[in-house]
C-alpha cells in the first residue's frame, strides 16, 4: 500500500475508535440456506440493522465527529436522496448540529418526511442527484456550511472501512468480500482496512448493470449509463476522485449485476435469511447468483449495507419470484356445461395438490360454444412440473386447454 491513497489503515482504526457507541457493531451472521444455494460458505454483515438501516450512519458520524467548534455551529449540508440524507440528519440531531438536505424532486415523499423527521431542512432542487449536488454547493459557499459529501470524502471513507474491521474480527479467515459500488466510498474504505489486516482477501465490487460507471472508467468503455433500477444506493454516474485510485489498485473485479438478479438476491434474503435486505444492499448476492461457480467451496463475506426496501415493493418482488419459479399458474379450461362442473374441477384439483387462488366462471364470450363454459382458474403449485402433471389430469377427465393455454403469473 505504497500507493497515496486518501486514506490509510490508520485512518480507519481512529475513526473505529470515533463512532464506537454512536453506531451499532452489527452482527456477521453465518447464512446456511444462502450457502447452500450459492455452493460457498457465506457470512452476511447486517449493516441494515443500524438505526436508519443502513451502513451510511459510519461515515456520517466520524465526519461529524471531526468537525471544530465554529463548523459545528455553522452546520452541514449533505446531498442524497436516500440513506445518507437520513444518516447525516439523524446524526447531526443527535449532535445538535445544524443540517440541510438538498434532495431532488423527484424524490419519494416518505424518504422525504422520514429525512425531515430527524430536524433536518430539506431543499428540494433539480430531477437528478447531481442538480441537486451543484445547488448544495452553491448553498454552502453562501451560507458558510461543512458539505458532507456522500463517499468522495476522506472521513466518509475511513468510516465505512469499518465494516471490514469488525468482520475480519469475527471472521479472521474470509476468502473474499464482495460490496456493493455506488459512488466508491463503503468499496475503497473497505478496501484499505481489509488488505491491511488480510493481505491475500479478494476484494469483488459489485455495480447495477445500468449504472457501470467504475466499469466504464476502469477499462475506458462507454456502457450507457441510467435508467430504472431496483439497486437505486448504487445508481452513481460519476465515481469518485478520491476513491478511484483506491478501488483500481486493490479491487480485483467489478461486477454487473442484472436487474432479474437483483429481485432473486432480495427476495433469497427475504425467504432464505428472513432478513430485510434494499436492492443495493443485495447486490453482493445477486454477484454470486451470477457465477456461483466462481465462489465455490470458499469463505465469502457480504456486506447487506441496507435495508430500506418499500415493503410494497418487496411484496411484489416476492411474487415475481414465484412466477419466475412457475408456482403460481393460471389455466384456462372449457367443458360442456352441466351441473357440478366447478365442484369437480375443485375437487380434482385438490387430490392433485394444487391450492385454488382464483377461479372465473363463464358462458357469454363468443369463443366459447353455446352449450359449453369457459373457467380460468389460477393456481398455487410445486413448480413447472407439478403444474405439468395437473395438465395431464384435467386433460384425462375431459378438460381442454383453451388456445390461450397456460400461462405463469
């Protein structure tokens, strides 16, 4: 580490030291079901369960922390959208400091009221992040205001390096990291404090596939950029200057990881590690989803640096999921009409196992003939194979398929 990097292990000890009492020293928990569904041996860090869920409160903190007197009366000003707006407000209220947000327009009302909540003064400006960067530039140079910059910050990054710190503590023996990328910061402080104390650690990097900005500096390719994403904490379009040099000269890959891939990766945390996981926060998961091959038969560490998913949103991940897995079926049946009918389908279905969600009886669309019916019924199963075999029973008691056929919700 000859290297002049932002920061130095040093850094990252002291800023240990700093926020230790301020900010919980989250459990790594050992994730059995995510092992065996991977085929490595997995250790998650749950950064979600800090006070505002996320891994942002330790860079927060130690910025804060370091600040003088007059900076302190002053106050601070942060741009952010999401974690580390809430993370600075929080902080800075327990401090009794002074902050402004500057949050784009377009952000969601809750994550809004939830900054506003912990005191903070919200400035709403321009439809994107970096808008909103340049007007809490302008507002801090007039109102004389400490930016706390969300990662390309030399406190911020020492910060979030530890992370590293406590899991090695707990886990000495680690083959592997993988964080998430955004901006660079929880990456490149992680980064220095890791390599320090493990030498041999290999450090993956893990970006949405819809934001490859390290990708693009790193190799100088010209990926498109933007777009909606599930991983919005990681949805950077400009890296840092302060982490850059530190995320190429020890990060031994950067990963893009899919949006499908994404959805699996919260919703395996959700169904497998009954924990609540934010579309950034399972970007290290989706990663060996990708390439389980890669990790296999070896210690890895994840970071879960956040948990602040719209449970709405989960919700409808979950069932995404289901589909995906062909659970969830819907058929559409016809049958001459007569009495008893629905009972009997009913009634086949059950000694078949399937669980009945929904059913639509009908006799008045043209395509069904005058004497006949037509029931669309949607169906909780095994899978594709169990959904397969019910076919086969439907059709062996003189049910037809219509020609829309089967179709996976």
């Amino acid at each position: 580490m000859d290297q002049p990097f932002a920061i130095t292990p040093r850094d990252i000890e002291e800023a240990a030291g700093r926020i230790a009492g301020h900010v919980l020293r989250t459990p790594l928990v050992a994730a059995p079901r995510l092992s065996e569904l991977v085929g490595a041996e997995v250790v998650v860090k749950h950064e979600n369960m800090q006070a505002t869920a996320s891994f942002k409160e330790r860079g927060a903190v130690n910025k804060l922390l370091r600040l003088t007197e007059d900076e302190r009366r002053r106050g601070v000003i942060a741009m952010s959208a999401g974690n580390h707006a809430q993370a600075v407000a929080y902080h800075a209220k327990r401090f009794g400091i002074p902050a402004t947000i500057v949050m784009p327009e377009t952000t969601p009302l809750v994550k809004v009221e939830n900054t506003r909540s912990q005191g903070a003064r919200i400035v709403l400006h321009g439809e994107t992040l970096y808008e909103s960067a340049d007007k809490a530039r302008e507002i801090a140079v007039a109102e004389q205001l400490t930016l706390i910059h969300p990662y390309d910050d030399a406190a911020i990054m020492a910060g979030q390096g530890t992370v590293a710190l406590e899991m090695l503590a707990d886990a000495p023996d680690l083959d592997m990291l993988i964080i998430p990328v955004g901006g660079g910061g929880l990456m490149a402080g992680n980064a220095i404090a890791a390599r320090a104390i493990r030498p041999t650690i290999e450090l993956i990097g893990v970006e949405a596939e819809l934001y490859p900005s390290f990708l693009n500096t790193m190799d100088r390719q010209n990926r498109p950029i933007g777009g909606p994403t599930l991983a919005e904490g990681i949805a950077v379009k400009t890296v840092g200057e302060l982490t850059l040099p530190i995320i190429r000269g020890l990060v031994a890959d950067i990963v893009p990881v899919s949006e499908e891939l994404i959805e699996r990766a919260v919703n395996a945390y959700a169904s497998l590690h009954h924990t609540l996981a934010e579309g950034a926060g399972a970007a290290g998961l989706a990663a060996m989803l990708k390439e389980p091959a890669r990790y296999a038969g070896r210690k890895v560490g994840l970071v879960l640096c956040g948990g602040n998913i719209d449970t709405r949103l989960l919700a409808g991940i979950m069932v995404r999921e289901v589909e995906r897995e062909g659970r969830i079926v819907s058929l559409q049946l016809t049958s001459d009409d007569r009495p008893g009918l629905l009972g009997k389908v009913a009634s086949l279905l059950g000694r078949e196992g399937a669980n009945i969600l929904e059913v639509s009886h009908s006799r008045r669309f043209l395509d069904v003939p005058a004497k006949g019916v037509s029931i669309e019924v949607m169906i909780e199963t095994r899978g594709v194979e169990h959904s397969s075999a019910i076919e086969e029973a439907l059709a062996q008691n003189g049910f037809s398929l219509a020609p829309s056929g089967r179709g996976y919700l």
